[in-house]
C-alpha cells in the first residue's frame, strides 16, 4: 500500500524509531571496544523530578535525553529510509 502524500507524521515517527533503536544499540556497543565510540554522547534534562502537589493529585515531572552517535546515525538513517518510501 503506498501512500499518494507523505505526512509530517509518519516522519516523526521513523525519527524516533531511529533515535530508540540507534540509542539501544549504542547502549549494547558501550561493552565492545572497537564499538565504543558509538556510545559517546550527551545527556540533558531535568536531573531531578518536579513534584507539583495540589492536594488531592500529586504529579511528578520529569525528562532526560540521552542523545549519541549511535542515535543520530540512526536518525540519518530513518530519515534516509523516509525519503525512499
């Protein structure tokens, strides 16, 4: 089935199917050494949870990017593989 207009969605989508699957494998290459250099990177975020406590619900906030070489090789790639379907 092939779709007549690609949507910004769908786009969305492969990036960060690209940016989890390069991220797990960059995590599994941390352990070998010539693959090491796949796992450099940067992490950003909130280091600790925001707590907002209303009373009756309690909510707890928080977000980390763990961004490497694997993952954006991995998002050239889900970009690339787009483009081709």
């Amino acid at each position: 089935m092939a779709f007549k207009e690609k949507s910004t969605l769908v786009l969305i989508i492969f990036v960060l199917c690209g940016l989890v699957i390069g991220g797990l494998l960059g995590e599994l290459a941390k352990n070998v050494s010539w693959l090491s250099w796949l796992s450099y990177g940067q992490q950003f975020g909130l280091a600790t949870p925001v707590t907002l406590d209303l009373g009756v619900v309690e909510l707890t906030l928080g977000l980390m990017f763990k961004i490497n070489v694997s993952s954006i090789i991995g998002i050239i790639i889900a970009v690339f593989i787009y483009r081709k379907f």
